[in-house]
C-alpha cells in the first residue's frame, strides 16, 4: 500500500499490511483477519466482528477488491472475533465458509465454545478483562451467538486446500476444539488465530504468548499444539491479536513457550 493509502486506513481504524506477494495482514484495535489476492482468486482468512463489517469492506478496498469478489472464507476457529464478516458474506454473497471439520460445530453454532458471560464476571478484577468487555459488546452487535449455519470442510487435493492460495490446514486444538492454522507455503506465511498472539488488550505482556487461560476451551492443550506451528517453514506468523511477526515459526513459538500467558 502506498503511504497516503495507509494513512487513510489507519484514521478508518483500520491498518492493512502488505506481508508477501499476495498475502495482506489487516490489523484492527480488536482483532486481525488476513486477505489472499492472487490470480486463483481472493479468500479471507478469519474476518472480525459482526459490528466490524465497514472496517472489513474498507480493508477490501484498500486491496482493489468488494466483498462479492471473495471467493471463500476461511475460519481459523468459531469465535465472534473471527466470524462475523464471515456471517455476513455468507447471507448477503453466498460466500463459501470453511473452518476444520472438528471446527465446524462451533462455527454453526450447534455447540458455544467461547468465554461467556460467567468466565469473564470471575476475572473481571484482573487489569485489562472489564475495559475489553466493555470495549467489544458493541461490536458484538448483540449476536455473541452469531454463527455460519452454512460452513463446510475444505476441499481439498491432496495436502492443500483448493480454494484460492492453496493453503494447507493444520489442526492446532486447545483454544476451540477444531482450531486450525493455514500455511500459504508460497507466500511463506502461516495464519494462526489465536493459537498464539503477540498481543491482547487482557494481558500486559507483548511479543509471542499464549491467550490467557479464560478463552481456551482446555488450555492445557494449548502448548502441546503449538508443535505443530512450530514444524512450519513459514517466515511471517499472522496472529489473530496483536503485530506480525516476521521470524520463523519455530522462534515464535519457542517465544511464546517462554513467555506463557499473563494468568
């Protein structure tokens, strides 16, 4: 992107990064999603909150392309964070929506895996938890239950998926039951949700760490898949909080490893 159009992202709350040939890392004061433009095709990964649907189409334009040009969606897990803008193509373009088979119950919304009201009452007295809640309940846009009744598995040819980029899908379980990560081997860039983050508005830490404990479904399995970005040859990690972190994989995550999470 070019100076003058980053600038205009950024007072739109919005800031897009060119991180490869074909790969743009969006990053928003809540939440990160990432847009693959090639000549196979446009496909998002991940896609912020219901109340984020200008900032995606704003993130769109930035990179020359409308919301009818995607041709999927790729879900790294079934959060309200990261579902959506996804929600909302699938409804108003017929977006096609993919997210890991054993994802895709908590992305339908025939399971809830996700901090709910109770969790967050318990830590709200930690540093960080009560501004964050107030923070995203409007972008929740009164939907915290807002799923995609329409999302699929993959499909796939051999060990990558064939949607556009061609990514290959690890299964990195713990935070939801399905979480996946998609590898752009092309590219070099690994996308990984919320596996780990390099930042979150509940935790004082920075750089590679682990979510605290309140939004994983079974934290302790959390560190024992982060083997699996950690076999990745990728050079830019795309978390779904906080910067990118260009690096191999394999340091983020020993990082992350070190640092743990703030409670």
């Amino acid at each position: 992107m070019s100076g003058m159009a980053d600038e205009r992202a950024a007072r739109g709350g919005v800031r897009v990064d060119r991180v490869s040939e074909r790969i743009h890392f969006v990053h928003t004061e809540h939440v990160n999603w990432v847009i693959y433009i090639g000549p196979d095709g446009v496909a998002l990964v991940d896609s912020g909150y219901a109340g984020q649907q200008a900032l995606l189409e704003a993130s769109l334009a930035e990179v020359g392309v409308g919301p009818g040009d995607v041709d999927a969606v790729l879900i790294t897990h079934g959060h309200a964070d990261h579902l959506g803008g996804a929600a909302w193509l699938a409804e108003h373009y017929g977006t096609t929506v993919h997210a890991h088979p054993r994802e895709l119950a908590n992305v339908r919304r025939e399971v809830l895996e996700q901090a709910g009201t109770v969790q967050v009452l318990r830590n709200a007295w930690r540093p960080g938890v009560a501004p964050w809640a107030m923070a995203i309940l409007p972008l929740l846009d009164g939907r915290a239950d807002l799923g995609v009744p329409s999302a699929t598995a993959p499909p796939a040819r051999g060990e990558h998926l064939d949607v556009p980029g061609r990514p290959r899908m690890r299964l990195v379980d713990g935070h939801t039951s399905g979480h996946a990560v998609f590898e752009f081997e092309g590219e070099g860039v690994l996308v990984v949700g919320d596996a780990l983050v390099t930042g979150h508005r509940t935790s004082p830490l920075r750089g590679p760490q682990v979510l605290p404990s309140m939004f994983h479904r079974d934290a302790s399995r959390v560190r024992a898949s982060l083997d699996a970005i950690a076999s990745s040859d990728a050079h830019v990690v795309l978390p779904g909080h906080g910067e990118a972190w260009f690096g191999p994989a394999r340091a983020a995550v020993d990082a992350a490893i070190e640092a743990g999470s703030a409670w």
